[in-house]
C-alpha cells in the first residue's frame, strides 16, 4: 500500500538519538492511525549512524534506509528523500524532532486545503541576538525580493510530493533551498497554507546556520536566483494584465 506519509529524517552523527527520535515518530503516526514511512538518510557520518539507521529498517517494514557516501548536507538530504520517498505527503524532520510530535495533527488537518503545510515555530530562546538577526533579516529579504507573503521558509514544512516533484531545486547546498522551493511551488500554483508550531530547541549537537560562509553562500545563492526569476515574473505579470 503507498504510505500516505514520508517522514524524511536526514541524519549525520545522530547516534545517541536516532533509534529514539524513529520509534517515537512510529508510535505517534500509528496512534494517529497513518499510513506511513520514515526514510532516514544517513549523510554519510562518522559514528554508528548508519549501522542504527539499518537496523531499524531491517527491524521495522516501515522504515528505509539510504546512506551518502559524502557528506551533502541538510539539501542534499532532502533531494535524495525528494527521489525516494513513496508517500502522497513528505516532511522533513530533524533526527533530533525539534517539535512536539503532538503538532504533527496541524500539518495533517491543513492537508485537506493545501499542497504545502509550511510551519512557522514559535520563540528562538535559543537563538543568539546574531543568529535572530541573520535568521530575521533572511526572511525579509525572502518576503520583499520573491513577493512571498509567508513569515518563515526554513522550519518544518509538509509537501504534496506530486508536485514537489516538478521543481527542480538548484540552491541545495545552502539553506535557501528552502525558500526556493516555496517560491517555484507557488509559480507553479500551489497552495500554500502556514500552521504555527512551537519550537523546542536542539537538545544536543551544533546547529550550523549561523555560520558565517553558509550565510554568505545562502544569500549569494538567493540574489543569484533573484536575478535569474525576475525576468520571467515580469513577464508572467505583463501577460497577465493584457
């Protein structure tokens, strides 16, 4: 039967909290009565990731796994779940949850009336005034370069996987690939519907979006696509008002 959910767990160095973070997004989805998969993709780690990540696909039918013998990052997870995944829906969720698996019901109910769940969380506790300034001033240059009235682009977010299908995502070596792919899906009419999630903060590892050369790489990226989509929406709005 195809899964009517792919959660997509990109993993790397996850060791102390993979098995945990699979079983409890297993159980929930089953006390939810979904039919579903979780795809793990180990990016290619260093410690007992991988070996986790096959057990539990050869102890679970409903649990796959897939290994990168480089390390790609958080984009270059999401394009091999994009290829692999078998459900109608895919989200991605972190190896380490960052959300009360309780809200997964918002992103389900919002289904009926969208092709994309975008989640907005709630508070950045743990965030730092740089990494709120940074994380602030990327999404205004998002909302005023690409006329995306949404509040965030990079949290959780639910996507109909037939059409994610049709965007061919260029910018997944930074974290515009995000924003991208939000962009294009609402060129190509989807819809889009926002659900806000609280946050919980990472309870162990190194978050990296901070970090001053993906910064500069994800905004080289989103002026580079500015440049190359402004064209064509100018010209779609011109057609339009013939």
């Amino acid at each position: 039967m195809t899964p009517y959910l792919t959660v997509l767990m990109p993993a790397y160095n996850e060791e102390s909290c993979l098995a945990r973070s699979v079983d409890l997004v297993r159980a929930k989805l089953a006390e939810m009565a979904i039919a579903f998969e979780v795809l793990v993709v180990n990016d290619a780690s260093r410690d007992r990731t991988a070996a986790i990540a096959d057990g539990l696909a050869a102890s679970h039918p409903d649990v796959r796994a897939c290994h990168h013998p480089v390390n790609q990052g958080i984009g270059g997870g999401f394009l091999t779940g994009v290829s692999e995944a078998r459900g109608q829906w895919m989200i991605l969720i972190p190896a380490d949850l960052a959300m009360d698996l309780n809200e997964l019901s918002r992103y389900l109910d919002a289904a009926a009336s969208a092709d994309v769940v975008v989640g907005v969380r709630g508070g950045r506790g743990d965030y730092t005034r740089y990494r709120l300034l940074v994380s602030l001033a990327n999404m205004r240059a998002i909302q005023l370069l690409f006329g995306l009235p949404l509040r965030q682009f990079n949290y959780i977010s639910m996507y109909r996987l037939d059409l994610l299908r049709r965007v061919e995502i260029h910018y997944w070596r930074s974290a515009f690939f995000y924003a991208e792919v939000l962009v294009k899906l609402r060129d190509l009419g989807a819809r889009l519907v926002e659900v806000d999630i609280p946050y919980i903060a990472r309870s162990g590892g190194q978050a990296t979006g901070a970090n001053g050369r993906y910064i500069a790489h994800t905004a080289m990226d989103m002026l580079h696509f500015w440049v190359t989509w402004l064209p064509g929406r100018i010209a779609r709005a011109a057609k339009k008002a013939r």
